[in-house]
C-alpha cells in the first residue's frame, strides 16, 4: 500500500507515494534494501517510536508522528548509523534527506495521509 502524505499547516506535500511498514516484518526491514529514495518517495512506519540508520547506504530526514498525525519533532537528514527516538510519537515518517525542510515542516504542524 502507498499513502500520499501532505502538510495541511503549510499546504505542502511531504510524500507523493510513500510505502507503508504497518506489520512486524516491514517495520523490521524498513529502508535497508534501498539504495535511495527518489523524491516523493518515503516509508511510514506505524506504529513506531524510534529508528535507527544501521546499514543504511544515504541519509533522511525523520518526522515524527502522533495518533491524530500532528507533527511531534523533526530530524534532517539523519545519516546512517545514527539512532533516533521521540517517546511521544505514535509512528515515523521516513523521507528523503531535505524533504522535510523543503516541505517547511516543523513541530506542531498537522499532516493528512491519504491512501493511493
């Protein structure tokens, strides 16, 4: 399944055609078989607190979710071999590194994820 995900603070669009890992074993690969991901691209983790980018071959940026899908912090282009949690996020948005900042998104704003 692919969602379109889009930032209604700041009428942006963060992810044209992101996959979505919503069971045990896509969580548990996640990106590691991507060499890149291609703008538009992205993974929505869920439910899910924390990653990390161990074997990981490229940078991301990581938006961090709660239930009603408002956005609780935001990491740019978080390289592999790095960690990275927030205790309050109900899932993970996984995109390409600068597609956060070019899509102006921040704590607080409110995300819609539509399924394609």
């Amino acid at each position: 399944m692919k969602v379109r995900v889009v930032n209604q603070t700041r009428n942006t669009v963060l992810a044209t055609a992101a996959e979505v890992a919503d069971t045990s074993a896509k969580r548990r690969t996640g990106l590691l078989q991507h060499e890149r991901l291609e703008p538009g691209d992205g993974l929505w983790i869920t439910p899910c607190e924390s990653v990390h980018t161990f074997f990981m071959k490229f940078a991301i940026d990581l938006v961090y979710l709660d239930k009603h899908k408002k956005v609780r912090k935001v990491r740019h282009a978080v390289a592999p071999w790095r960690l990275s949690a927030c205790l309050t996020a109900h899932s993970i948005l996984e995109l390409p590194a600068g597609a956060a900042r070019e899509a102006a998104t921040e704590r607080g704003d409110q995300l819609t994820i539509e399924t394609l």
